[in-house]
C-alpha cells in the first residue's frame, strides 16, 4: 500500500469550501474549518505513524465529517482500512475518492488490489458490492437536483442488491419526504438508524437534523438532540430539538430524563415556539421538584396564552400526581387502621366498617 503524508492540498480545500463572494464572517468561519480539518487529517497521520491505526481512522472520519468532499482523507482512511482488513470499507473510501476526484491514480491503483484481494473470495458479491455503490451515489446526485421519484427509483435497486445499506435507507427517506410520503420516510429514518446503531456507527447520527432524529425511533439518538438544545442552535434547529425529544419521550421516557435541564433552559429562550415545544416535552417527563418554580413563571407570566396554558396543564398534572401519592398512603393508612381495630376488639370486617361509619 502506498503510505500516506500530512495534508497539504490547501488550494484544493479552499476551492471546494470557500467562495470569494462571501461575507467576511463567512470567511473567517470557513477558515476555522479548513484549520480544524487539516488538524484532524494530520492527528490522523501522526497516529498511524505511532501504529494505532484505529486512531487514524477515527481522526480522519472526524476530518471528513468538517469536510465530505475531501479525497485525500477518504484515501488515506482507504489504505489504513485494508491494512486492518477491512477490504469493504476500504473499497467503498476509494470509490468516494475517485468519485471526488476522477483523475486520482493513487486511488485507482490501491482499489483494484483491493478488488483483486475480493475476487479471491467471492467474484459475485464484488460486482453486486459495485452495482449498490454505483445506485446509491446515482441516487444522491438525483436527489440534490431534487428529482426525488428517480433518486427513490435507485434507492430501490441499492436496497434489492443489499437490504442492509443505512445510507440507501436514509436517502430514500428524505426523497420520500419531500413527495410528502410521511409513513414511508418515517419507516425508511427508522430502518436507517437501526442499522447504523446496530453497525455501530452510532456517531453518523451526529449529521441528522433535529426533525430526522425524533423520527428515528431510537434512544441513541437522544444525546445529539440535546446537542442541539445545548449548542449554539438556530430558533427553528431549538424547535425541531424540543419537538423531536416529546416524540422519543412517548418510546423512552426514562432516557428523555437527561434532556429535562436543557428543555428547561430553553423556557428563557426569546422565541415563543422554542419555549411551546420545550413545555410540550415536559408536560411527558417527570419533572424535579426544582423546575415547578419556573413551569409556574411561564403559567403566569409567558406573553403567549397557548404557552401559559401548557405550563397550567403541567403544574395541574403535578399536583394530581401529589394528591394521589397522598390517597394512596391514607389508604394504607385505612387499612393498618383496619388491622389495629380487628387485633384490639376481634370484630369482623362488616363489624369493622360499621364501627368506622
């Protein structure tokens, strides 16, 4: 395998990242992703160096993550991945390469040892490996021209040739949202995310937007929707956070728990919807006695009507919640009564609730 060197193709990273036209913030934001990138890249080659070539792996899907289109990266993540045998992977990060970079002869060279090292195993699965890659990249580029019934049509002969490729599933899920199939995206952001969390690739999550995750239908994906209460988030990213937690809260509400500091702190937040759908979430958890204070400011003092009534709604469930705590501990009560009167006097039950009327 040819070995792999530090990141220098500055040019070719400016020209696929960064627009002349833009405004200077823009600019400066667009070079503090070029600077963390080429700082994943290089730890990633610093790390095989040392032999730990999982390390690299992981610094450079890092890298990739800052930076998709980068050729470099999915090469080198190429050549670590078939050193570790990862025959597979290493084919699927070439064909992205050259797919990037059509005139990449590095790439070309170590794929087709890969390719040879399949053969040996089995020439079938090699040709209907190359058929799903060809149909899922042909499905993504229709999708971004927003020709949603052909990306649909290629997802489909992806997932014939192999039933288990997330990335298909997830596609295909946002085709089929955008032609308004609701149940149909849902199924397929599900079956995507039930693989990647089966694959363990867990991390892959972490690209979903807010409104993909609730629909996920899984509790990994609950620690990325707080990212996004947490993080330096847009209102409508906030919104979406909130929504998506109250949707995983119906499936898994003791795992919806650890969001409940951050939906609180979205009650403060200026935008009236962001605080709606952080109440919306709550009204579904069990909330520590520290937050009725602040569900009690918003049931006063919130300047939308629909917002204090969510917040009276809560506090109302809350205290319904308390009295019945309280019924059932006089009933104990009752009972032990019951016990005292039958030892101190041997009366019967009837005898009993005679003497108790």
């Amino acid at each position: 395998m040819i070995g792999v060197g530090k990141f220098n193709h500055e040019s070719y990273f400016m020209s696929t990242d960064m627009n002349a036209n833009n405004s200077d913030k823009i600019l400066h934001q667009q070079q503090l992703k070029q600077r963390c990138f080429v700082t994943y890249f290089n730890l990633g080659v610093d790390c095989r160096k040392r032999g730990d070539k999982h390390g690299a792996i992981k610094a450079w899907t890092e890298a990739l993550s800052i930076n998709p289109n980068n050729p470099y990266a999915y090469y080198d993540r190429g050549v670590t991945k078939a050193e570790l045998g990862d025959y597979i992977g290493a084919l699927e990060d070439f064909n992205q390469a050259i797919h990037i970079h059509p005139r990449y002869s590095n790439a070309y060279l170590q794929r087709d040892k890969v390719r040879r090292k399949l053969l040996e195993d089995n020439n079938t699965f090699l040709i209907d490996f190359e058929d799903v890659f060809k149909f899922c990249q042909f499905g993504k580029y229709l999708l971004q021209n927003k020709d949603y019934k052909e990306a649909i049509k290629n997802f489909d002969q992806a997932l014939q040739l192999n039933p288990n490729i997330a990335e298909a599933y997830y596609n295909r899920a946002k085709s089929r949202y955008k032609l308004k199939d609701r149940q149909g995206a849902i199924e397929d952001f599900q079956q995507a995310a039930k693989l990647l969390c089966e694959d363990n690739k867990i991390e892959t999550l972490a690209k979903w937007t807010p409104f993909e995750l609730g629909e996920s239908n899984r509790k990994e994906a609950i620690s990325y929707l707080i990212g996004y209460l947490a993080g330096n988030s847009s209102y409508e990213q906030r919104r979406l956070a909130a929504s998506a937690i109250q949707k995983l809260a119906k499936t898994f509400p003791n795992d919806c728990q650890s969001a409940i500091p951050y939906l609180l702190e979205n009650l403060s937040n200026s935008a009236p919807q962001v605080r709606q759908y952080a109440l919306k979430a709550l009204s579904l958890l069990s909330l520590p006695d520290s937050a009725i204070a602040e569900i009690a400011a918003i049931a006063e003092k919130d300047p939308k009507e629909y917002n204090r009534t969510i917040a009276q709604v809560i506090l109302k469930k809350i205290t319904t919640i308390e009295d019945e705590q309280e019924y059932e501990m006089n009933w104990v009560e009752y009972e032990d009564y019951l016990g005292f009167i039958e030892r101190d006097s041997g009366l019967t039950s009837l005898q009993k609730i005679d003497r108790l009327n």
